[in-house]
C-alpha cells in the first residue's frame, strides 16, 4: 500500500485519480482550497483518509498546506494535479502575484520544496506546453498587461510544470519525477466537448504515483497515456531549468533544497 496526496481532487482528474487509487487500496489525501469544497472531496471518495484545504492562490496557505501535508505523511508520492485553466482574465492574488502562474507554478514549487520529499512526484502538464514561452522577466504579466491571454497564460503554466518536473528529476536523483498530459477531457477546465477520454486521463498519473512497473519508476519523462510524447525545448534544458527555479525561489523566498 502507498500513501498519496493529490491535490485539487475535489472534482475532475484529480477526484478521479483517486477514487481509482483507493478501490486499488491505497491511503489517499485528498486536498481542496477550502474547507467546504474539502467536505465535498471526502463525500465524493468514499474511502479516501482526510482532505486538506488551502487555498494555492496564497502563498501563507500553501504554506499551511505544506506543514499538514508534512503532518498528515510521509508520502510514498505527491500527484500535482491543481490548477486553474485558459478561460481566466487576468486577476492578482493575495500576494500581487498574477493568478494562473501562482496556482499552476508558484504552489507546486512550493509544495515540492517544502513537503518532505516523497519517492514520486507527478506534475500534471498539457499537450498545450509546447505553445508555451519562458517570460522570466515577465512571469505576471506586468509588461504584457495589455496583450493579456488566458491561453498564452496557461500553455506558459504548463511549459513551467514540465520543467519543474524535470528539473526536479535531475537534481533529486532519488525521486521519480515526471510530467504527464491528460489530454484535452471533458473536465470543468477541458469543457464537456473535450473528444479524449476522460478515464484514460487519469490511468497515467495513478500508475506513477503506485506501479512496480520499472517503467512507472523511470524518472524525468513527459508522457501521455504512459508512453513518452515529444516536449518543448526548454523542458530538458538544465539552464532554462535552473533560471526558472531562480525566479520561483526569488519570488517565494524558498529554494529547492538540494
């Protein structure tokens, strides 16, 4: 039996990953950004031990979040699965930050970074990463406030997943880390005319997250439906990787111990 956190499993891929993980009989957290959506995570995974809540959009609260998750482990593996979509005007957190890269990049570094380091991460990308571009000096679209694009947003969001995925693999050697694209699935974000499908979204991350299979335990890999898939550029790139991590640490004021 693994023990496995996920987070936004209230609804979609992350609820559905782990509905499966526990009818395999596995200990799942659950998490959500409140304490009522929580509630609803539980009632919705009936055998699932506690769900945490925290908002991703603040940075104290993915904090808190950090130290009950660190309460409520160790985790054998971490799947991060939250994140919000392409249809966002631009909005800015608690903290100034610009929304999309604070819940779908800022949270994952942090949780990575501050949760006792788990034997697999999943980073949950999208096939839309490779329309995504490196900003580092822009990465809230402050310069770009008039060019704002939900979409350009979140391909940008995912690119940055799936290099924090693989920067992760590199320098934690002893950790499987790994970037997965569900496919376009009719989630709320996907939309109910999404034409993949939705149960095969959610079979790659499960079988990371818990698989003897020597190809479940590979690390630093983008895959869909377990088979590896092409990436951008910058994915693999230990400079690009390691610029990034730079501004997340800059920006949160935690770094990624190594």
């Amino acid at each position: 039996m693994s023990t496995v956190l996920i987070t936004g499993s209230a609804d979609g891929l992350g609820r559905l990953s782990a509905g499966r993980l526990v009818a395999l009989g596995h200990d799942v957290v659950l998490h959500a950004r409140d304490d009522g959506r929580a509630d609803d995570a539980l009632a919705a995974v009936p055998g699932a031990r506690t769900a945490l809540a925290g908002d991703l959009a603040s940075i104290e609260q993915t904090r808190a979040l950090a130290d009950a998750a660190n309460a409520a482990g160790p985790f054998d593996a971490v799947i991060h699965n939250a994140a919000v979509g392409y249809r966002e005007q631009r909005i800015e957190t608690v903290d100034g930050l610009e929304h999309v890269f604070a819940v779908n990049v800022l949270a994952p570094y942090l949780l990575t970074a501050l949760i006792a380091r788990p034997r697999r991460l999943v980073y949950l990308s999208s096939g839309m990463h490779t329309g995504g571009e490196l900003v580092l000096d822009d990465l809230q679209w402050a310069r770009r406030r008039a060019n704002w694009s939900g979409t350009q947003a979140y391909s940008d969001s995912k690119l940055m997943d799936a290099m924090l995925a693989f920067a992760v693999a590199r320098l934690w050697p002893d950790v499987s880390s790994n970037a997965v694209t569900p496919g376009w699935v009719a989630t709320k974000m996907g939309g109910a005319g999404a034409p993949d499908d939705l149960e095969a979204g959610a079979e790659t991350q499960v079988w990371l997250a818990v698989s003897d299979d020597p190809d479940a335990t590979a690390t630093g890999r983008y895959l869909y439906h377990r088979r590896p898939r092409d990436h951008h550029p910058a994915v693999g790139d230990p400079d690009a990787q390691d610029a990034l991590l730079a501004a997340l640490e800059k920006i949160s004021g935690v770094g990624l111990p190594v």
